[in-house]
C-alpha cells in the first residue's frame, strides 16, 4: 500500500499527523511535504485513519 | 444582448428563473417557500436547531434564497469543500450576505484573495504553528486553572461568562503580547458591542464602532513596539512583536502600521468568540450526557477524539463568498456576481461522509470535518484553539467529575455566523 500527499491540496491542518504520527509527518508549520511514500503491512491501518482525517481530502491511498 | 449586471440579476432572480440556469440536466428538487424565504442569519427555527433544516436543504441540494440580496445555499460535505477549495471561483470579498463594505477596507487575511493573501497567510499560520502551540500550552493551562479555582467546593457555575468566554480573552491578551490589564479593556469594548440589543442594524453599528477603537488601539500599540521592542516573556514572542519584526515579499518590507492594525483586529476577532462558542457547545453536550462525561473523566485520553467528534457534530461557522467565474456546483451552474453561503455545520452531518450523523460516536473511524474550513482559508487558529479547548476539557474533567446540566435553568443557543451558547448552567456536586 501507499500514500500520496497531495502537497497542492495540503492546507497544513496537521490532522494526519495528530491521528497517525508514526505515518505523517508534517513540518514545524503543519504542512506535510512527504510526498509518496509505501506504508508497511502493520501500518496500513493506521495510514487509513490518517487519510482519512483530512478535511481536505488531500491523501491518497493505493493498493496494488 | 445588452450585459445585465450579474449582482442586479442575482438579487431579483426568482428561484423559477434561477432554475433555467441549471446544466448537466440534475433535476433539482423544488425549493419550497420557506428556503426561498430564509434569512440565513436570524431564522428562528435554525436558532433553535439548525438541523432538521440543514437535513432538508441538503436533499435539494443547492437551496436558493431571495432575501439578503439572493444567495445559493451549500450543505453537503462535497458541495462545501469544493467551494471552500476553490479561491480563482469563489472570492472572499464578500463574507456576507448582502455584502458589506468597512471604510477602514478589506480584513487582511480573511476577506484578501490570491496572490494578495498568500503574503500574509504565510506570515500569520507560521506565528501559530504546531510548534508555537505547543510552547503556549502550558501558559493557557496556567489560565484555566485560574478561571476554575474560585468555583471550587461551590455548587453551581455559570460555564460561559465564568470559563468559555473569559479563557480566549485572556490566552489571546498573551498570545498577542498585549500590555497586561488591556485584556479587560478590550472585553469591554466587546461586551458593548454585544449586550443590549437584536436589533442587527444597532448592533451592525455598534460593532463598526468597536472596530474603529480597535484598530486605534492597535495601530498605537504596533507603532509603541516598533519604537521600542520589548523582550518576550517566557521566550514566547507575541503576535503583535513578531509582526512588528516581520520582513514580508520579495523585497522584505516592513510591514506598515495600518496593515499591522488591520491584521491585529482580524486575528482578535477571529480568535475569540469561536473558540468560547465551541468550548459552550462542546460542555451543552457533556452535560447532557453523563455517560460521555464519565468517558472522559476516566480516561483523559479520550479527550482529543471527543473533541473531533464534538466539532463535527456541532461545525459552528457559516460564511459567503462572491462567485467570480461561471461555475457549477452541487449541479447548479451559478454566474459571476451571484453569492453562495457555506454551511460548514450542515457537512458536519451529511450522511454521506458519516454514518449516523446526528448520534455522537467518540470512536467514530472518520474524523475529518470543516469546523477549521478548508482551502486557501483554512483557519490560522485551528491548532491553537485546539489546544485551548482540550486543555479546558482536561482541567473541567479533573476538576468538576460530576458536572451536568441544571434542568431547571436548560443552556440559551443561538446560530447565524456561528452556531454558539450564550448561557449553560452546570451543577457541579455529586448527583
Ligand atoms: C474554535 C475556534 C475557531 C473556529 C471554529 C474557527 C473557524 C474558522 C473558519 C471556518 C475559518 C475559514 C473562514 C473562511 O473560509 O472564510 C477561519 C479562518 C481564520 N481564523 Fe479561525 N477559527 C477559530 C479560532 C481561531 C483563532 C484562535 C484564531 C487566531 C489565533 C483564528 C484566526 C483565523 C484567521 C486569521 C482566519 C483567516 C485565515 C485566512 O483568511 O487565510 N481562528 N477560522
């Protein structure tokens, strides 16, 4: 699975960040700048949630 | 074909006309009168509970008004974040309905479009980041510990002139690095503007007057800083010294005394009212369910998601912007010049982002709502007023376990801007 942070979109909430630290990380402003990035199988869940909690819909989620 | 003004058509548009206008074919329900009707700021049933009606408007699911001038109603979670997301379409010079225009001009950042507003939103979401947040907690604990104290060992409290309103009043005085002791003047500047009267248009009046105080009051204290900067206090640099340090654009300009001023009663208005609204509404709920509140008391933990799910459940602001381009939503095509409201409450309850969206579920899995908005004009304050209201919760828990409402005394609630409490009477003993 994977995630991408649609930087454009990110308005620097910081939710991702609150609800799933060890997967989002943000800068000192809120804003994530991480990009894609592939998310280990006991992370999915919470990389979910993370994605989920953000109000502006601005992290994707894949599954090949 | 001669050009009619849009603002002109949008005003005397009647809903059967407005409905010519549709594209993509969406048969759109009829609105009935009531919606045509609505007065988005004073109507009584939306003062009483806004959410039957929201329900309704979001079956339409684009209401249209003919009063305040006209304006399309926006209710969906979808319909409301494709608004708020889009600034080159929907513009923030007008934020309500009719517009209105302060001689003193437009509110930086807030009522300021791209490229404008990226100057200072940059600025300003910087000087309240995570990071920031974090520093000040323990300074914002310090003063709700003070504002509970007196109410200790008594029986009853008053929650929103002892704790909700007071809190933001006296965290922002020291989040702005104002002189101490101003924060008791300026909350009277705003009790005046607030006590005494529902007429709107004394009110209308009575808070440009209030503006115009204080914006003397901070263009006077940003020109006292900038002759003489003063050291922080706890290393924690106010609002208002680090704007007076701030190097903006290109050409790393000061910023000018009258913008600072412009920027300082922005943040003070913003900042205040909001989160003492969300802090009553959030305890209205509380102490209506004793079973929610032992949650909390027992595992603090549980706070911040309790938060979340308050937030969605009661999404307290409702704002307008001016349609600048032709543009669709929701199915319905609307033109330059027209005018949308936004209701962030109503996303908060739209059955097709949550589940069961009128109960109140802690461990709710989706806990994304607009309560902070969305887009270019996401709330600068969204991390600092979370913190505000956590830290509130947690000290209210540990301090009051048994708190609850006084059936005898039910909470006074209103919506229109915000949805908000003016009155929630707890008892505080063991039931
Ligand atoms: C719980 C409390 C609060 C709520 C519910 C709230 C809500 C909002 C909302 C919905 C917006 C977007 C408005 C729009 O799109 O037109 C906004 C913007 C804003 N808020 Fe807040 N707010 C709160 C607290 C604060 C605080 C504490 C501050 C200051 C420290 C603040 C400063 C601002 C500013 C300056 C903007 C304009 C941002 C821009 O135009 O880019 N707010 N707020």
């Amino acid at each position: 699975m994977k995630v991408t942070v649609h930087a454009d979109r990110c308005m620097g909430h910081a939710m991702c960040n609150a609800v799933a630290p060890e997967v989002y990380e943000i800068d000192d402003d809120g804003y994530n700048v991480m990009g894609t990035v592939e998310i280990e199988p006991d992370k999915e869940a919470l990389a979910r949630q993370g994605a989920a909690a953000c109000p502006e819909r601005a992290i994707e989620v894949t599954t090949d | 074909m001669a050009e009619t003004d849009p603002r002109e058509a949008a005003g005397a548009t009647s809903w059967a006309v407005s409905a010519g206008a549709e594209t993509e074919g969406t048969a759109h329900a009829h609105c009935p009168a009531w919606v045509r009707d609505l007065n988005i700021w004073t109507d009584e049933g939306l003062h009483r509970d806004p959410y039957p009606q929201y329900a309704e408007l979001r079956s339409y699911p684009i209401g249209r008004s003919d009063r305040l001038g006209g304006y399309y109603v926006i209710s969906r979670y979808d319909d409301v974040l494709a608004v708020l997301q889009d600034a080159v379409n929907f513009s923030n010079e007008h934020l309500f309905v009719p517009p209105t225009r302060d001689p003193s001009g437009r509110r930086i950042p807030i009522e300021l479009d791209p490229p404008e507003h990226g100057l200072y939103k940059r600025m300003l979401a910087g000087f309240f980041s995570p990071q920031w947040t974090r520093r000040f907690e323990p300074t914002v604990r310090g003063i709700v510990r003070d504002l509970l104290a007196p109410h200790v060992g008594r029986s009853e409290l008053e929650f929103m002139s002892s704790v909700a309103v007071p809190l933001p009043f006296r965290a922002m005085a020291v989040a702005f690095g104002l002189p101490p002791g101003d924060a008791d003047l300026l909350r009277g500047w705003d009790d005046q503007m607030r006590s005494g009267t529902s007429d709107l248009d004394a009110r209308k009046r009575a808070s440009a007057s209030v503006r115009v105080k204080l914006l003397g009051y901070f263009a006077d204290l940003t020109a006292a800083r900038r002759a003489e900067p003063i050291a922080p206090a706890d290393g924690l640099v106010g609002m208002v010294d680090a704007l007076v340090a701030a190097r903006v654009g290109e050409d790393k300009r000061e910023l000018e005394l009258d913008e600072m001023a412009n920027i300082c009663v922005t943040m003070w208005n913003a900042s205040l009212h909001t989160t003492a609204n969300v802090l009553g509404n959030t305890m209205v709920h509380l102490a209506a369910r004793p079973d929610l509140r032992d949650r909390l008391v027992a595992d603090p933990s549980v706070i911040r998601e309790a938060l979340e799910e308050l937030m969605r459940y009661e999404s307290i602001v409702a704002q307008a912007r001016l349609v600048r381009g032709e543009v669709t939503v929701g199915g319905r095509a609307m033109r330059p010049g027209d005018h949308v409201v936004t209701l962030t409450g109503s996303a908060g309850r739209d059955a097709a982002v949550y589940e069961d969206p009128d109960s109140i579920d802690f461990d709710r899995p989706v806990k994304k709502h607009l309560m902070f908005g969305a887009g270019l004009h996401r709330c600068i304050g969204s991390h600092v007023a979370r913190m505000e209201l956590r830290v509130a919760l947690e000290e209210i828990h540990a301090t009051f376990p048994h708190y609850r409402a006084d059936p005898a005394r039910p909470s006074r609630r209103h919506t229109g801007l915000e949805r908000g409490t003016e009155s929630l009477h707890l008892l505080l003993g063991a039931a």
